[in-house]
C-alpha cells in the first residue's frame, strides 16, 4: 500500500514542474578504518555504476577528499532525468541479474570485513537556471562542493532566487565552473542548497572566486536588501574524482 502511494507521488511530481529539471542522488560513504576499500571501490566499478548505465543513467560522479581527512568519505553523484527515473532505476536494480553477480563480492563481504560503517543520501532538486547538470571539462582534477543552509524556507528561496537571476551567470563569466546546482528536496541539513563547480587545479579556483568577488554584478546584488540573511552557514569540501568516475 505505501509503495502504491509513493509511486502514485512519484508519477505526479514527474508530470509537474519536476520533469523539466534533474533530480540528483549524493550519497556520502564513511569509510570503516583499516577495513579493505577496495571491495566498494570494485562495487561501484564494476557493479553499480554499469547497471546504472544499462538504466541510461550517465555521468555519475565518485570522489574521494583532498588531504587526509579522517574518518575518510566517498561522495557519489548520480543524476536522474526526473522523479520517475529515481525510483524506477532503483527498483530495476532488485531484478537487475548483471547486476547482482557483479555486486556478488560486496554483498557476501563479512561484517567484519565490510569497507563502510554507513552512507547517507539525499536527493536534490536541479534549480530552475540549470535545470541540467554540465559535464565538466577534461582534466578537472579539483571539484568543490558547496552546501549553504538558509535558516528558514524563505531565507533558502531568495537564495535560490539570487542563484538563478544573477549568479549563476557571474560564475559563467569569472570561470567557476557549474556541475551542479540543487535545492535538497530529501536528507539532513534542510532547508538548503548544494552545488559542484569544478576546476583544473586549485590554482584557477583560487584565480577566479578572485574574479567572482570582484566582478561588478556580484558586488551589486550582494547590497540589495531582499537577499539579506539569506544563508546561515556554509559547508565546503574539496573532492577530486577516483580513477573510474565518469565525470
């Protein structure tokens, strides 16, 4: 009966507003200390990524930290042309044959031998000035993850507003390079927003927020009184993409 209902909710979002704009999936792995990471990097290699692809979702992104953060995260991205595509994947993936012979070692792992202690996932909602994720360049090798709280729904909107009518083209011109832009729709920290932007070195990331907090538009709106108190904190980390990521 629930699933009933849930998918009912599923088809109606993805005829509304929803179906012109991506959904995205970020799931953030903690890593079990001195346990083998290698069986979910095979996991996500061989496994979950090309029965994903098999489902015609493309373009998914895993990440590990820049430095030596403890306890160490993996971050994975997985867009979704919509709601319906969400949850149909996900639910293709239970009958999925490939799939479970290819995920065979993972899911037989011991519990004393298992890579992570838990994930944690949340869906995003892709904003109305980048309703589609932007591969990013070849040779990007420093990806920056944002996520700005609002402390209530209506701080969060005019952020959101602020992104869509001015900044997100500010990031165009100075060179801070959009993945992605989302509006969390399901997870923790709501109400907010995450973005990717990516670079080819921390040297040009550096170069050109530079730029962004110079640039004369920038300047303007960040004075202009409907975007006061609009975010409440900022979460940043530095990710760089494992070897078998495909963006």
């Amino acid at each position: 009966m629930i699933k009933t209902i849930f998918f009912g909710m599923v088809c109606l979002l993805s005829t509304l507003s929803y179906s012109q704009k991506e959904i995205y999936e970020l799931r953030t792995y903690q890593l079990n200390f001195g346990k083998p990471a290698s069986i979910l990097y095979n996991y996500f290699e061989n496994a979950l990524i090309p029965a994903l692809n098999k489902q015609e979702i493309y373009n998914i992104g895993v990440f590990e930290e820049i430095g030596d953060a403890m306890p160490k995260k993996i971050y994975v991205f997985i867009p979704y042309k919509d709601m319906n595509a969400f949850y149909q994947t996900n639910e293709s993936l239970k009958l999925n044959t490939y799939y479970e012979k290819a995920s065979n070692t993972y899911m037989k792992t011991s519990p004393s031998d298992f890579p992570y202690l838990r994930y944690e996932t949340s869906l995003f909602i892709a904003f109305d000035g980048l309703p589609k994720m932007i591969k990013p360049a070849e040779g990007s090798t420093v990806f920056e993850l944002r996520t700005y709280e609002g402390y209530n729904e209506d701080a969060l909107k005019r952020k959101i507003k602020m992104f869509n009518e001015s900044e997100l083209q500010i990031f165009n011109d100075v060179g801070l390079h959009s993945v992605f832009f989302g509006e969390k729709i399901l997870g923790s920290q709501m109400p907010c927003l995450t973005y990717m932007i990516a670079f080819k070195d921390m040297k040009e990331r550096d170069d050109n927020w530079n730029k962004f907090g110079m640039h004369p538009e920038w300047k303007r709106i960040s004075q202009l009184p409907e975007y006061e108190n609009t975010v409440s904190n900022i979460y940043r980390v530095f990710l760089k993409p494992m070897s078998f990521s495909k963006l």
